[in-house]
C-alpha cells in the first residue's frame, strides 16, 4: 500500500526536490509530466508526495496554488520583500516589474534598501519612487536593523527579490546566523553583482518562512497587456478616477490627470516615464504579435 504524504517544497536543484513534512525533510523526484510543463514543482508549493524509503519519495501531485512569483519562480508567497541597494546602483525598471507581478498575484511588496550604511541618495531616490505604493525601509545588514523584518515574517511565506550583490543573502544571514549563507560582492571588472546564490530556499524561521533566491537583471511581464498595464500601478490608479476618460491609458490622451500630478510633481516623473517606455514596448510587441 502507497504512503502517501503532503509536505511543502524547501528547496529544487534542477528535478530533484527537498519537500519538508511533519518535520522532516524528503528528497523528492517528479515526474516529467511536471517537469516539462507550465506545472513544474517550484519552491514554495505544497505537494503530495509517496514515501518510498529512506528518506526519498517522489512527487504525485502539486496542490493548488494562491500564487506564483516569476522573477524569482516562488509559489504561495505572502510577502515580497523587493531588495534594492546603493551598491550595484538601483535597477528601477526591474524594481518596477517585481512590483508589478507582485501587484498581480496579490502579494504584499516591502521594498528593502539596504547597505544604507554606505553614504548615498539611494534611499532618497526609492522613496520617491516607491512609497505611494508600498513600504520603503532602510535596512544594513552589518547592524541590527534587519531586525525591523521580524514583524513581515511571522506565520507567512516571505521571499527576497533583486540583483545580485544587493545583499538579500547578508540580510537573511544577519536574521538567522545559522545559515551561513555565501555572500559575494560586486565584479570589478563590470561593476555588477557576482551570483552567490545558486538555488532557491526556504527556512523555517521567526514562525514563518523565508525564501532567499538567486539574483537576476531580467524580468519580463507576463500576461498584462498594454491597456492593463496601468491597472497595476497603484499610485496611477488611485488618481485615474479624475481622467477625462475612463480607459485612459496616461499617454496620448487629453485631460489626464495622472499626467496632471506628474507635472505638478505628485508623481514621481522618473517612474511615469519608465511606464510610458513599458507601454510601449508592450503595444510593439502586440503589433508583432498580430
């Protein structure tokens, strides 16, 4: 007779999954109907699973999801903290697309700047960008301001995002020394983050979990379409009420009052420019398309 348990995905190395239940962890295969589908098992997702023996078991069915993150692929997160940072210097327009999917799926975003030991404007230029839509913190994970996240974690799922060499890693390692995580640096031949995280992890911790994830410099929006795109932006929307038209897409259109504030200065330009930029990359891409 099969024994069949359900337990959640803490970490994935390629097929091979470490899934915990009842408080031990089981090393997992799946099968390629998984593997090879949009149904893959991700980090995070909770699974049914057949004991088979010492410690191994194989995947049999991947429960449904409440979400899924896609930079960085993590399921049923609850909190998102976005890391930003003064060093590599922030990529808002990646910034801007985690935020979006995380708009998306429901997931609450934290926008984290970190290193803010280091002295810089770069918290100054997140604020402005970010704080009508989400909260901003200033953190270091060189002193005990990390320990402001504890309140974010309890009985959730949280999940770092961002470049690589930002610092999720030092974060999640001043939160819970015993990881040891590997922590790298900026190449100094390109200025960029240097990858230190391979995979990604979940970790019981402060009566949640924490997932930390690998760095990545590219995010593509998935599913949104140009005319929707300005549903996901909160700090748009909240003022769209005013345009003349109720499809306004804060283009070409008169009477936009979302181009009202970015002209008396209560939205932030940078982020109202970068969104033009999206929607348009967006409709060429649907032109290309059809």
């Amino acid at each position: 007779m099969k024994n069949i348990l359900s337990g959640i995905v803490v970490k994935a190395v390629g097929g091979v999954f470490t899934v915990m239940a009842d408080g031990k962890k089981y090393t997992c295969f799946s099968p390629k109907k998984f593997r090879y589908q949009d149904g893959d098992v991700l980090v995070g997702d909770t699974v049914k699973f057949e004991d088979l023996h010492k410690g191994k078991g194989v995947v049999t069915e991947i429960l449904p999801r409440k979400n899924r993150l896609h930079r960085p692929e993590i399921a049923n997160v609850d909190v998102c903290f976005l890391v930003l940072a003064s060093e590599p210097s922030p990529d808002l327009y990646l910034a801007d697309k985690v935020l979006i999917n995380c708009f998306q799926e429901h997931i609450e975003p934290i926008v984290l700047v970190n290193k803010c030991d280091l002295q810089n404007n770069a918290f100054d230029l997140v604020y402005e960008n970010y704080s009508k839509i989400a909260k901003v913190i200033a953190v270091s994970a060189m002193d005990d301001s990390v320990q402001k996240l504890k309140e974010f974690i309890d009985g959730k799922v949280v999940c770092f995002a961002g470049q690589s060499a930002v610092g999720k890693t030092s974060i999640l390692n001043a939160l819970l020394p015993e990881l040891k995580g590997q922590v790298g640096g900026l190449s100094a031949k390109t200025g960029r983050g240097t990858h230190t995280t391979r995979h990604s992890s979940l970790h019981k911790v402060y009566g949640g979990f924490v997932v930390d994830t690998c760095g990545f410099s590219l995010c593509d929006l998935n599913g949104i379409r140009s005319d929707e795109l300005r549903l996901y932006l909160d700090d748009f929307v909240n003022i769209a009420h005013d345009c003349k038209f109720t499809s306004c897409t804060h283009t070409v259109e008169p009477d936009c009052a979302v181009k009202r504030a970015v002209e008396s200065g209560g939205l932030c330009k940078g982020r109202y420019d970068r969104y033009v930029e999206e929607y348009n990359a967006l409709k060429e891409a649907e032109k290309r398309q059809y």
